[in-house]
C-alpha cells in the first residue's frame, strides 16, 4: 500500500510504503519505509494499479518548466518495491498550460463553493499506461473544467521533458465541473466522474466516457447522473 500527504509547513511530500502481507496477518509491528522530498510536494497520487506491475507510479500535478507563465507540467515518480522500497524521481512530461480554478458558483446568490488548487485527484496505471485527471480554469477563465491526461511513464524525463500520449478536457459552456476522480477498465474505457454547478443549477453529480479507440483527447457527451437538490 502506498499512502503520501503533503506537507503544509516545508515545501515537501511524505511517502510511506507499507507491505500488505504484514497487515493482513495482523502483525503486532507494522514495518513501513518512509521517504520525504521536494519532489513529492504537489499533492502527489499514488496510481490505482492493476496487474503485475513491478512498479507503483506517482504523479502530481503544478510543475513548471521552460519558464512557462502558467503550470505546464505533470511529474511523474516511481516506486521498486523488491528488495527494498526504493522511490525515484522519473521528471516531467510537458502538457498544456493550465491554471487553478475559479470558486465555483451555485443558485440564489449564495456563496460560492471552494474549488481547491489544480492538482491531480487521483491516478489509475493499468496496461502500460498512466490516466489522471484535474480541475483548472476553462480558457476564457469564466469556469472550472476538467483536464485528463493518459501518460507513458518512460516518457518522463528530468532533462528533457516528453509528451502525453493524449490529454483532452471537459467543459460546458455554463456549468463549471471540478473535483473529478476516473477509472479504467480492463478493456481501455475510461469513465470520469465531477461534480457541476452554475449560478442557475445546484451542484450535481456527473459523468463523461471514453471509449477505446476514439479520436485523441476526445470524450463522450457529458451526462448529468444526480441533480443537485440544494
């Protein structure tokens, strides 16, 4: 199990590993390692893994390079758990400039909700391949949108950052859309699921597809799954 936390006060991130055989055996002490960095800052989420990976990936979100104005960059990192746990910090893969959200608005004039920071929210790696998604300002800065992003983890580089293999967004032109989580399945369609409001709908719950093989950075019409009720 892998857990990380960022910490407020330094500019650093927490990574515990811990072995899930000890837990299940009830052992009275629980050995763990523990690793702390500047690297691990942004909010950093460990991937949802499927499989028989010989590895755990990390990604965050709110890096910058190139001297670029805005956040430009996801870093993604890795954990060899045998022998030992070790972490390693693979670098960066370059992506479209994005910035944090707006308060997101909701009816009658009452007071807009929080829309938290733009990093990653969760991250699934399965098949080879890293998905993750966040909440950011829609280009014309009036809304929150939700940016995804499917990732080749050799492609991180500390020297010179590489490309996503697709990254796309979702937005409306009235609804802002933020908090997203997504998951994989084993055949490659992807589900992401936000929440929505505008000044004239509660918040609600909803959700978008993308199926195997579609048009690069492309999804499905967004479905609205639970009105908002106050």
């Amino acid at each position: 199990y892998y857990v990380t936390a960022k910490m407020m006060g330094p500019f650093q991130g927490k990574l515990w590993v811990f072995p899930k055989t000890s837990l299940f055996q009830h052992s009275a002490t629980i050995e763990f390692s523990e690793f702390r960095s500047t690297t691990l800052a942004q909010a950093t989420q460990p991937a949802h893994s499927f499989g028989d990976a010989d590895s755990e990936y990390l990604v965050s979100a709110n890096w910058t390079i190139d001297q670029g104005a805005s956040p430009n960059a996801l870093r993604i990192g890795r954990v060899q758990a045998l022998p030992t746990p070790h972490y390693e910090d693979l670098g960066f893969v370059a992506v479209q400039p994005y910035r944090a959200p707006f308060q997101a608005p909701q009816p009658n004039g009452a007071r807009p909700l929080e829309v938290h920071g733009q990093g990653v929210l969760n991250a699934v790696f399965r098949d080879g391949r890293l998905w993750t998604a966040q909440h950011i300002r829609t280009d014309d800065g009036q809304r929150s949108q939700i940016g995804w992003y499917e990732l080749d983890p050799a492609e991180a580089s500390l020297t010179e950052a590489g490309a996503p293999i697709q990254e796309g967004r979702v937005s409306d032109p009235s609804l802002s859309f933020y908090y997203p989580s997504l998951m994989v399945n084993r055949d490659g369609h992807v589900m992401i699921g936000f929440s929505g409001s505008s000044p004239n709908t509660f918040v609600g719950g909803y959700y978008t597809v993308r199926e195997r093989g579609s048009a690069s950075g492309s999804t499905q019409s967004v479905t609205r799954f639970k009105d908002g009720l106050g």
